[in-house]
C-alpha cells in the first residue's frame, strides 16, 4: 500500500518537475525564471526523499539536504543580482 503511494508521488513530482522547466525555459520574465529554478530545487529534494523511502536508505536523505542549503544559496544570490546587477556588497 505505501509503495503504491510512493510510485504515485514519484511521479506527480516528476510531472511537476517537467512543468517547472517549461516554465524555466518559457517564463516571460527573469523572476519567472528564478522562481522556476527555486520550484526545481524544491522537486529535486522531495524526489531524492521519496526514493530514498523506496530504497530505505539514509543517503538520500543527507544528499537531499545538500540540495536544499545549495538551492537557498544561489536563489539569494540571483536575486540579489537581479535587484542591484551586483552580488557583494
């Protein structure tokens, strides 16, 4: 039952990652784009914990929170550098 739930969830986040690059690819305006790439790194990491519950295994899981600090941090820094054209103060 909850591996059948999981192949579901799998897959809508599959769908939803393929969503988030056409919007990435297509949006009409920078923050479209910017916020395309954060909703990425958003599905990344609910894929990486959902096979890591398929696979019972811790790995995934660690690899997923990498993702998550690495996605905040340059999300910060593009828009920074679309506010002021400038990453460092």
């Amino acid at each position: 039952m909850i591996d059948t739930a999981l192949t579901i969830a799998l897959y809508v986040v599959g769908l939803a990652t393929v969503l988030g690059l056409w919007r990435l690819l297509r949006g009409p305006t920078t923050t479209d784009r910017i916020l395309a790439l954060d909703t990425l790194y958003i599905n990344a990491i609910a894929t990486l914990m959902l096979y890591g519950m398929v696979l019972r295994s811790s790995v995934f899981f660690e690899a997923a929170l990498i993702i998550a600090m690495l996605g905040f941090v340059g999300t910060v820094m593009l828009s920074k550098y679309v506010m002021r054209r400038d990453i460092v103060e």
